[in-house]
C-alpha cells in the first residue's frame, strides 16, 4: 500500500476566509487522531489569501475514510458558498527522506 500524501490549495472568498480558516483548524485534532493520518497542517500564505493544507495518509483507505467523516464531509459541503475557485489538490511522491536532522558546519 502506497503512502498517500496531499498539498491543497484552499481560496476562500474574502468574507469567508476566516470562517474556512477556523473550520479547518478544528478539524485538525480530530483527523490526526484518525487511524492512518500521518500530518495534517494548515497553513496560510502571507497575503492573508490562500490556506494550504499539507496532509499525509498510510494509504489510499484511510484518506478515503478521512473524507468520509462527519465532519470533514460538514466542511466540504461548504465550499461551494465558500471558495472563489475549486480547491487544487495535487498528489505527492516523497524524492527525500523526512525529519532528518541536519548539522550545520562550523
């Protein structure tokens, strides 16, 4: 089974940005405590325009059981209203390792 990794691009509406953004970061307790999910961050972008969430499941299944939980579907239920484009979400393939410490010379 293949690691399923994702970075989204959320762009909100204006008047709506700070609703996704707390909508989101409500979820996030909740999807990290999912079996299978491995990350799931929220980010913003420093124009105050665009969430970005980096998310990473064990496999295929488990993001599919993650987009079918109650409150991730009570969510996405709203994007039509909220958003002023269709989400981009773009599947990843990891080229490096992760969390490696790094030594800086000196």
């Amino acid at each position: 089974m293949a690691k399923k990794t994702l970075f989204v691009r959320i762009t909100p509406k204006p008047e709506h940005f700070a609703e996704v953004r707390e909508r989101i970061l409500a979820m996030v307790p909740q999807t990290l405590a999912e079996p299978g999910c491995e990350i799931f961050e929220l980010h913003e972008d420093e124009a105050g325009r665009c969430l970005y969430l980096y998310e990473s499941f064990a496999d295929e299944e488990a993001l599919a059981l993650h987009l079918k939980e109650e409150y991730a579907q009570a969510v996405l239920a709203h994007y039509p209203r909220w958003l002023a484009e269709p989400m981009q979400v773009t599947t990843l393939s990891r080229l490096s390792p992760g969390n490696v410490p790094v030594s800086m010379p000196g």
